[in-house]
C-alpha cells in the first residue's frame, strides 16, 4: 500500500487556535469560505494593449516561437458571461487581474475609458454576490515601463506605487481581497524568457518588487483599513525553505494572509514536475495530497496568518490527459485534502480553482486549465464548454466539500522529497475526521 505525501502532524497550539476562526478581518461581502475562480487580464481578456508580453507575442509569433495571443478568449466583451457561469457554480470570489498597461497607457496618463470598464467588470462580480479579488501585476506592466528597463527602471516601484494609489482607491472595501504581485519568482523567470532581465539582475529586481510591494499595501490599507492583503507564491517543494528566504520572509510584516499557489508534488514515485520547468505542463502527474504539506509548510513559517490556495489546477492537452485523469475527480481529491487540512487545525480561508476559463499560457494555447474549454486558436466563436470540473465544484461548494465518505481517487504520492523523512515514517491517512467547510 502506498504512504502519502506528508506527515499530518497537527500544529502546535499557538498555531491551532489561530485557525478557529476561518472567516475574513473586516468587509462586510466577506464569505466564510472563499470559493474561488482565478483569471487574469492578459491571458483572458484579448485586444491586449502595448506591454511586455504584447510586444513578446508579437515578435515570438511570426518566427513559430510562440501563438499570437490575439483575443484570447475575449473576457473583456464577455464578462457577462463568464462571470454568470461562476455565479452558477455558487462561486463566492473571483480572482482577476487589471491590467496596468490598459489602465495607465502613458506614464501618468489613465484611461477613463478602461476603468469605467473594469467598473462594470467589478460590478458585475459584485452583483452576483461575488468577492473580487484583484490582482495588481500579473507578470504584465505597460510598455513605457519596458522602453524604462520594466521592474529594473529606477522609478519602477514609485510608478507602481501611483498606479496602486488609483485602483485600490476606486475599488477598495466592501470585502474586497488584493494580490499585489503575483508569484515574483515565476515573474522573474518570464521576465527572462522575453529577453527583458537576466541571472545577474536576480536581486535587484526582488528588491524592486519587494518595495513595490510595500506600497501597493500601504495604499490597499489607506483606501479601506480592513483590507486583505497579499502576494501570493508558488509553491516549490524542494525548495521552499530557501524560496521563502528570497521573498516571503521579506513581506511576512506586510501581508494579511499567505496566497500559496499550488500545483505540482515531488516524490519518489513521482518526478514528473521536472517538465514542468521546460513548461510541458500536462506531463506532470498531479499530486492533490501535496497540497495538504504545502498548507503545513506555510502555517509553520507564518504562524498566525491566514492562507488561502490563491491558484490550483490541472493541465490537459487539447481533449483530455493521456492518463485519463478527470478535471472533476482532480477537484474533489484536491478538497477532500482541504477538509483534512483544516479538520486538523490550519488555518485555510479559501481556494480558487485555476482556471475558469482555459487562456493564453505564457506563449500557448496548448495548456488547457480551464473548468470551462475553450478553443481560442480554431473556433472563432469562442464557445465555453463546461468541462467535469463544472459539476464537481458546484458539488463540492453547495456541500461545502466532499461527503465525509469520499476516498480519493488518484494514487496517493510516496515519499515527498519536501518532508524525508517524516512523508516515509509517518504518512497522512487517507479517511478519518474531514471538517466541512463553512458557509
């Protein structure tokens, strides 16, 4: 019989009681538990203004180095649309991100055009008795920040710090959560596929995003005091600890809750996260139980702060996975490791599933993530079509998880080369105690 991925140890008690409460600080909108979609504004929104990754896909695409982006799945006209189908699955948060190059087209120059029309976009979200959560940088900045030196122009983090002063006081309060940054690492890693940085600008552009940082939550807390703040990270399982030293440590004092994204495990029946590194996602095996260490791992660093899985999901290729790996049982293994986190103290508030939509991943169409698929290089209509994972999440959020019965079906991971040796001496089990969720 196979041993699970982690040890299940419980926190020390410090640390438990922190968890008692999963609801948010503040905000009148704020749910229970956040069950959430993720999108953001370059991957989905199409008619993509001048920025980085505009100019990226624009010079890669000719030369077959990547697909043009084009209008992706054209989430700026058909927000209505996507946004209903997340309120139909009882979808409580919805992740997105502004784009800062549509919204400040010239430095100091803002498009009233743009943000009356992420107005609509936000109260749209609103009316469906949606959270926003909004995302400040998603690897995109404006293409007069690219001709400065992007994150690496010596005005790089006072022009961000402006341009968070204007968002965040036009769609602060009422509940709403703010992700200033996302995965600075990832971010500096992209950076370096486009040409824009390289290995010996590693620090510098940390610092630069750190102060950055720093300003996008001063500016979240001035427009509303009971803001949620934070900038989420993506999980590395062989090297967290060390991740965590380059910037997690760096913000701890300046983030309201932990945003882990969460998508691959390493164990020694599983190393197919090495493809991952060259992007080849759909080769990765998913691992759901590796999210239980991940929330261990950072309710230890960071005792006493709120987490929240800003980011999860499974790749396919075209119409499905060579393993045959459902999006829906995928869900349901991944939540039903969520309950066995809190059941055993930590303090998880929410989970947003990547992605709503499929979307442009970063030089391709080919990575489908989406709970709904969509064609954007062949099917000119752009048809949303509702993958297994539709039904399992409107399952698993109206039951507020899994059913205290369910097993999980994929195979558990053996050994995770993160937690050696407790993950071989002392693995999770796979029944027991699973908390509900609260409403």
């Amino acid at each position: 019989m196979a041993a699970l991925a982690m040890a299940t140890a419980p926190l020390p008690p410090a640390a438990t009681a922190a968890a008692v409460d999963t609801g948010l600080a503040g905000g009148a909108a704020a749910p229970g538990f956040h069950w959430g979609v993720a999108t953001s504004g370059f991957q989905v929104e199409g008619s993509n203004p001048d920025s980085n990754w505009k100019r990226y896909s624009d010079s890669a695409a000719p030369a077959g180095q990547a697909d043009p982006v084009g209008d992706a799945v054209d989430f700026w006209n058909r927000y209505p649309e996507d946004i209903a189908n997340a309120a139909a699955m009882g979808v409580n948060t919805f992740r997105l991100s502004v784009e800062w190059a549509r919204i400040e087209p010239a430095p100091g120059r803002y498009d009233d055009a743009a943000l009356a029309h992420y107005d609509r976009i936000i109260d749209t979200i609103r009316a469906h008795g949606m959270t926003p959560m909004i995302t400040m940088v998603h690897f995109v900045y404006p293409g007069w920040l690219a001709d400065e030196g992007g994150m690496l122009a010596p005005g790089a983090a006072d022009a961000f710090g402006r341009f968070a002063d204007l968002i965040t006081d036009r769609w602060a309060g009422d509940g709403t959560l703010w992700v200033t940054f996302n995965e600075p690492l990832v971010f500096f890693k992209h950076e370096m596929t486009i040409g824009r940085v390289g290995l010996p600008d590693f620090s510098r552009f940390l610092d630069a995003v750190v102060a950055a940082h720093r300003l996008g939550y001063a500016a979240a807390h001035r427009a509303d005091p009971d803001a949620m703040v934070t900038m989420n990270e993506a999980y590395l399982p062989l090297a967290t600890e060390f991740t965590d030293t380059l910037v997690s440590d760096r913000v701890a004092d300046a983030v309201d809750y932990v945003g882990i994204d969460y998508y691959y495990g390493v164990a020694l029946n599983n190393f197919t996260a090495a493809h991952a590194a060259v992007d080849d996602f759909a080769a990765v095996r998913p691992q759901p139980d590796g999210i239980y260490e991940a929330i261990q791992h950072y309710a230890r660093s960071y005792p006493g702060k709120p987490i929240y899985i800003v980011e999860n999901g499974m790749p396919t290729r075209g119409g499905g996975r060579a393993d045959g790996i459902e999006r829906g049982d995928f869900l349901r293994d991944t939540v039903f490791w969520l309950q066995r986190a809190v059941a055993d103290g930590y303090p998880v508030i929410g989970y947003n599933h990547w992605s709503l939509v499929d979307n442009y991943e970063w030089g391709d169409y080919s990575a489908r993530f989406g709970l709904y698929t969509v064609d954007a290089l062949s099917d000119p209509a752009l048809t949303r079509r509702p993958t297994s994972g539709v039904e399992a999440y409107r399952e698993i959020i109206a039951a507020g998880g899994v059913e205290p019965g369910y097993r999980p079906v994929l195979p558990p991971a053996w050994c995770s080369l993160a937690t050696i040796p407790d993950s071989c001496l002392n693995p999770a089990r796979a029944d027991g105690l699973l908390a509900k969720l609260p409403e």
